[in-house]
C-alpha cells in the first residue's frame, strides 16, 4: 500500500508537470533557508517519495526519475523508496546537475522553486542543461505543492528570547560587528537568511523545526547597526519586541520580498551557500548590487565565547549523567529480552528529559540494531524496529537541545548473551576507537584544516582495506544545529563543503569515525570536542588541540587489547578516571557501581 502511494503521488506530479509545461522537475531537502533540517510543510521529498534522510534530491521527468543521496544513506534510500519508481543515484560521485545534462531530453524545460535551491546550483544546472539545448525554469508555484492536499502549514510557535546569560554576548555588540563588516567590505546591508544565523545574531530561539530551536523568519542587517526582523506576526510576543528594542524593526514576513525590492542602488552581501536563489534575483531584478560573501555570523556563531564553552560543558555533564542511566539500565534489561529499537530509543529520551532542561532532542534518535546499525543515518519507525537480541551489537546516536548547549554521541554497545563478540567485531571496534584516540590526541598548528585531519581517524582502519562513507567531525551549535558550519573534518575529495575550513580556538565538533558491515553490525564512537590552544615548550608559532567535553564509558567488552598501544591505553584510563570525576557526584547505588566497574583502568 506504501508503495502504490508514492506511485500514485509521482503519477499526480507528472501530471501537474504537464499541466505547468514542465518537462521535469527537481525536489531537493531544503526550505526558504537552505535549512538541514526542515519543517513538516517543508518535507516534499519524504512525502514524494518515502525517504526519511535529512539531505538528499529527487529529479522527476516525464519517463524516468531518480534519487540522489551521499554515503550516510546508502542502504537507507533502497529500503525506503522504491526502486521501480526511481533510480539510485549516489552524491558527490554523479551530482544532480551532471545527471539532468546527461539524462534531460533535448530542448526540455526542466523546473524548479527557486526558493529551495542556492544560486551556485541554478549555475551549474543551467551549465549542464545548455549543453542539451535544454533549460532551467523557475516556477511560480512549486508542483509538489500543487498535489499534496495535506501538506502541513508552518509552525505558528512564538519566537523566544535567548538570555544574554546563556548566549555570553548581547544582541546589540554582535549587530554591530556585522555593522562593522559592512563598512569595511563597502557593503549597505546583508541579507541573513540561515535560520540558526538569525537565532544567533537577534539571542533568540524558536520551535518552528523538530530538533534545531529556530524561528522561520529573515534578517535584513544594515551598516548602522540597524536591522529588520520578517517574521509571521502570530509568533511576536511582547518578550521580543522589548528584547530586540527599536533598532531592529519587526516586520511581517510576506514584507521580505518587497523590501528586497526596494533596495535599488545598494550593495548588498548575500551568502550563496545559505541563501536561495530567489533572493539573488529579487535584488538583482531590483536594481540593486549583490555582492557574493560569506554570511558574517558564521564564523563568530562557530567560535564559541567562554559563556557558551562553559555552559556546552555543564549540558554534556548533565547529558552524560543520562546517558550513564541509560547505558546502565540497557546492560540489565536488554539481555532479558523485550527491548526494542523504539523502546530503547524512548527509555533514552526518558532519562534525558530525568536529567532537567531538555527543551527536546539534538535529532531524531539513531538506534540501530544488529543490521540495522550498520545504516550510518538510520531512522527507527514502527515498521523497521527490530528486537535487540542477546549476543548482538546495539549502536545509539542521539543528543538533546539544553538552553546552555547542544549534545551529540554516540557509542556502541555488547548486548550480553550466550556467546561472546566475534574476533571480527572486536577488531573493528578497536580499530574504530584508535582512530577516534588518534583524533581526540591530535596537536596541529594554526592554520590546519578539517580535511587534513581525517586521515587519523582512518588510519587504523586503512590499514586493514576498510573505511567508512561519512564525514569524522561536525561542527555543534550552542542551543542551535546539531550539524553546524563552516567547519568541518572529513575527506578532502570531492569537494566535501567545510574540509578547507580552518579549525579555530573555541570552535565544537564531533569526533565519530565508525565502520559498517551491511546487513550485519555498525560501529561509531562519538564524543564532541572543543578546539584548544596547546602551550608546547619551543613551539615555532601557534598550535592547537582538542579538549573531549562528552563523558560516557566506552564500551569495554568490544576491545581487542592486542592491537592497543601504550598510550592509547592511557588515554582509555585518563579518558575514563575523568568520565568517574564528572559523573560519579550524579549518579548513586547500582548505576555508580557499574559506573566504576566501566571506569576501571585497563592493564
């Protein structure tokens, strides 16, 4: 029945297609905010075609579809959508661009909402399609819209503010910084249109997305310190209005548009990673100069002041005291029988919620167990939870949203039973943690990069011809995305977005490698970790290093001692005497002691 649906939802779309003059159209993840993670009434590609992933695009032509994923979702796209329907296609290796100047027909006009894609993609396309005689055309109501009679409408929540006390810098001192770079690059004004760029930039948060504490809206930012916040009016409360004060103007959303075409004669910075297209366009239309830039809020959102690293240190406390009760209540229950995918999931966010402040979850927990861990991204539904069985690994990655950080980790578990963990299995995990070891010891001079990182991470595993699809290392928000730029440790190749980033003092990311053997088991160990400054006797120049802020035992019964060197059992102990300190004055009785026995030293 699933599938007849969607078949019954592309058959609906080609028609809409036709009725536009459409000769195919591309459905992207994404909202008026290049936004990771979206709204419900933003989800047109899981409702088209049945993917749950947080990042991926579908192409619909007249006779053929396809849809396009990276590494993280592999497995996950063929057990979701149904391959009669499209085609698989895997990203960065066959961009959807190089896809529709292969497969588009001659002359075609191929759609797409030019609210939902970046102008550097619309280049690309628009490159590929020529060769065909082909081209790419805006439309003014997205079809998918046009046939999805349910489609929810955006979250009416309120904004909120965000205390000065937890943001550690006020509203005012950032608006003028931007204000600064303004002046200094020559520019009028710029457009901020990445939502956890406005949350930063007004201190304040929202509930209009599952998992990311943002308010759907648009930031106009000008070189006098002045700004213009396009937000819905329902979601205006009288706390806001007294918090932004008079130098930011509160305007209705449908006001954005207009006001853009108003700036004629202006210079105005747009950032093309994180802002649509059709922003570009109303400006341009309008007579106004865009000035491609990096979006000025997001290195300074990246570099997290002392307020924000001491209050990320106090929330992965609290999150690993969950954690801890977790992980204790599993090694009792699961061995028993009766816990699930979806109950452990639930038991998870229960002792979260146990622990005070969550405001919700980081993202949807990852609780994969037995083949299902071996789906780096997987989602459990009703559907596709599976029992965790005796003798089996468990893999969870989970996190949660506290008004003084984010939290993100991961960690893979023996669910005890009649026979012990195969030698296989105990060397990935091994080979898994001595990259992440490798990582979380790095020192490295100011001035490296995430992309030259990663191979330490993949080192071990290298050695033994395997390796894993996913990036090592994320950047975290404060209160914000769990998955925030510019950031980022991962390969090199292909372009991956966030590699070339420079790592700064003061910035988070994860530090997760893992290791997948499909159909049977998944491994990642994650904690996240704040870049450091490394005082070195003699050091020429500046150098950096990573402080671990995530303190939860490690699984013990997965390791292969033989392959562990001397200091990385010492980072093992060091690691686990201060998850003791940290945790041990939070929990008591039988959690405290199972607690130690995790935490005792290796030999």
């Amino acid at each position: 029945m699933l599938m007849n649906t969607h078949e019954n939802r592309l058959k609906a779309l080609r028609e809409e297609l036709a009725r536009q003059g459409l000769d195919g159209f591309v459905i992207p993840i994404s909202d008026e905010h290049m936004s990771e993670y979206v709204g419900a009434y933003a989800q047109r590609l899981g409702w088209l075609t049945g993917f749950g992933g947080s990042a991926g695009t579908a192409v619909v032509l007249k006779d053929r579809a396809a849809i396009f994923v990276d590494g993280r979702y592999t497995l996950q796209v063929r057990e979701q959508v149904d391959g009669r329907l499209y085609e698989y296609v895997g990203v960065p290796q066959t961009p959807v661009a190089r896809w529709l100047g292969a497969h588009a027909p001659e002359g075609a006009k191929i759609g797409y909402d030019a609210w939902l894609h970046g102008p550097r993609w619309v280049a690309a396309a628009s490159r590929a399609l020529a060769a065909r005689k082909a081209r790419l055309v805006a439309v003014e109501r997205n079809p998918v819209d046009a046939v999805w009679a349910d489609r929810p409408a955006p979250s009416p929540a309120p904004a909120i503010v965000h205390p000065d006390s937890y943001a550690g810098e006020a509203s005012e001192a950032k608006r003028a910084a931007v204000a600064e770079w303004l002046t200094s690059n020559g520019l009028d004004a710029v457009v901020v249109s990445a939502l956890d760029s406005i949350a930063w930039l007004l201190n304040i948060r929202g509930a209009d997305v599952d998992r990311t504490p943002v308010a759907l809206s648009f930031v106009l930012a000008r070189a006098d310190g002045t700004a213009e916040l396009f937000i819905a009016e329902e979601k205006v409360t009288p706390e806001l209005r007294q918090h932004l004060g008079n130098a930011v103007a509160i305007r209705p959303r449908e006001a954005f548009v207009p006001t853009l075409e108003g700036l004629s004669g202006l210079k105005v910075g747009v950032d093309p990673e994180r802002t649509v297209a059709a922003v570009s366009a109303a400006l341009s239309a309008a007579g106004a100069t865009v000035v491609e830039a990096m979006d000025p809020t997001v290195l300074p959102k990246a570099i997290k002041n002392p307020v924000e690293q001491e209050g990320h240190r106090a929330a992965q406390a609290r999150d690993a005291a969950a954690m801890v009760r977790f992980l204790h209540w599993l090694s009792v229950t699961a061995p028993q029988g009766g816990v699930t995918e979806l109950s452990a999931a639930d038991r998870l966010q229960q002792f979260r919620q146990m622990s005070g402040d969550l405001r919700d979850l980081s993202f949807d927990t990852i609780s994969g167990a037995g083949p299902n861990a071996a789906i780096p991204h997987y989602r459990v539904s009703e559907e596709s939870s599976l029992p965790l069985e005796p003798s089996s690994v468990y893999l969870v990655d989970s996190g949660g949203q506290y008004p003084d950080g984010t939290t993100d980790i991961t960690r893979t578990v023996w669910v005890e039973g009649p026979t012990e963990p195969t030698a296989e299995v105990c060397d990935r995990f091994t080979r898994v943690l001595k990259g992440h070891i490798a990582l979380a010891r790095a020192v490295f001079p100011q001035g490296t990069v995430g992309g030259q990182l990663d191979t330490l991470a993949r080192q071990s595993l290298w050695h033994a011809g395997l390796d894993y699809a996913h990036g090592t290392g994320h950047g975290v928000g404060s209160f914000l995305s769990v998955h925030e730029g510019p950031q980022r440790i991962g390969k090199s190749a292909g372009g991956q977005a966030g590699t070339d980033q420079e790592l700064l003092a003061g910035m988070i990311l994860s530090n997760e490698p893992g290791y997948y053997k499909s159909g049977e088991y998944g491994i990642r160990i994650e904690n996240l970790v704040l870049v450091e400054r490394r005082e070195i006797d003699g050091a020429e120049g500046e150098y950096l290093g990573f402080e671990t802020l995530t303190h939860v035992p490690i699984e013990r019964r997965l390791l292969n001692h033989a392959i562990l060197e001397p200091g990385e059992i010492a980072w093992w102990n060091a690691y686990h005497a201060r998850v003791l300190e940290i945790v041990g004055p939070q929990v008591e009785g039988e959690v405290l002691a199972w607690l130690q026995e995790q935490c005792a030293p290796l030999a």
